[in-house]
C-alpha cells in the first residue's frame, strides 16, 4: 500500500504498445534487466529496463523525469503490454510504502 500526500495521485511506470509487426498483441513479454534501482532518479525517454519478446530485445524508455520509486516486476518475470512495472515520483515528491 502506498501513502500519499493530500492531492498526490500514484504514478505508474507501465509496459507501453511495442510497435513490432510482427509481435502478436497479445505476446508475453520477460523482464531481463532493470538499469536503474529503487531511488535513482532517471531522466525523460532514458531507458529504464530491457524486456525480451518474441522478435527480440525491446528498451523501455521514461514517459518523463522522475525517482524509481518501487519495481512492481522482478528480472525474469513475465509481462504484457499495458502491465504496471513501477511506482515512480516527480523529484523531490514523497511517497511512504508499508506491507507486500
């Protein structure tokens, strides 16, 4: 669970549409690496993660500039287009995580 600030809305990192012809849409998708750890900053279109589909290794690049704030997805694991894969912050937001 997340506790958030009055007015603060929960910011999600998500698999974004892989525009591969030849990738069916619903293909599975595997985590192969993360580039940044929780609390580093990263900046607009930086890459963030490598996932491996079915045609090849795809870049997951920042929607924007913000903190890592927690990884909702471990290395290895599968994943689908539209998926959360983390929860991440303006610079300078706060956010507290308690529990799972």
């Amino acid at each position: 669970m997340v506790w958030l600030a009055s007015g603060e809305f929960i910011k999600y990192l998500y698999m974004p549409k892989v525009e591969i012809k030849s990738l069916k849409p619903k293909s599975k998708m595997t985590v192969l690496a993360w580039l940044k750890d929780e609390g580093e900053i990263f900046v607009r279109l930086e890459p963030i993660l490598y996932v491996k589909t079915d045609v090849g290794v795809v870049e997951v690049k920042a929607p924007q500039t913000g903190v890592l704030q927690k990884k909702l997805v471990d290395e290895g694991a599968a994943i689908t287009v539209g998926q959360p894969l983390a929860i991440f912050t303006e610079p300078g937001e706060r956010v507290r995580f308690y529990g799972g």
